[in-house]
C-alpha cells in the first residue's frame, strides 16, 4: 500500500499539547511549593512538569489524530508524491 495517511496535525497536537502540559504543571506545582524544602521542591516540580508534559503530549496526540482523520483528510502517495484528499 502507498498511499498514507498526512500526520502534520497529529505531531503538532503533540508538540503543543506536551509544551501545554508542562507549563500548566510547572504553573501548578510553584504555587503549591513550600519554601523549607529546597531538595523536594525541586524533585517535584520536575516530576509534575514531566508527568504534565506526558499527559499533556498523549491529549494533544488524540486530538491531532482526530482533526487529520475527521476534517482534514489528507493522504499521500509515497510512490508518486501526490497528495489525495479523501
């Protein structure tokens, strides 16, 4: 089979959704850090930044896929190079 399926909104979506997540959690854990703990801050502040960054990616992931299935439609022939809307 040649023809694939355009995955442009599928990479942006979890690029994006992965740069989201890890701000919103960065965002989050800061204004829940105490400041008597220097060590633990820090460990947990790369952790939800991390786990933020994971969800954040696999969210964006799906909603990519979805928009290059559902409303884009776009296909392309690896053998020729031409582009085929479906």
């Amino acid at each position: 089979m040649y023809v694939v399926r355009d995955r442009t909104g599928e990479k942006i979506g979890t690029v994006l959704g992965g740069i989201i997540g890890a701000a919103a959690a960065y965002i989050s854990a800061l204004s829940e850090e105490s400041e008597d703990v220097f060590l633990g801050i820090g460990v947990a502040v790369l952790s939800a930044m991390l786990l933020g960054f994971l969800s954040g990616s696999a969210t964006g992931n799906v909603i990519g896929e979805r928009i290059d299935c559902k409303i884009r439609m776009k296909y392309k022939c690896l053998r020729c190079g031409s582009v085929i809307y479906g």
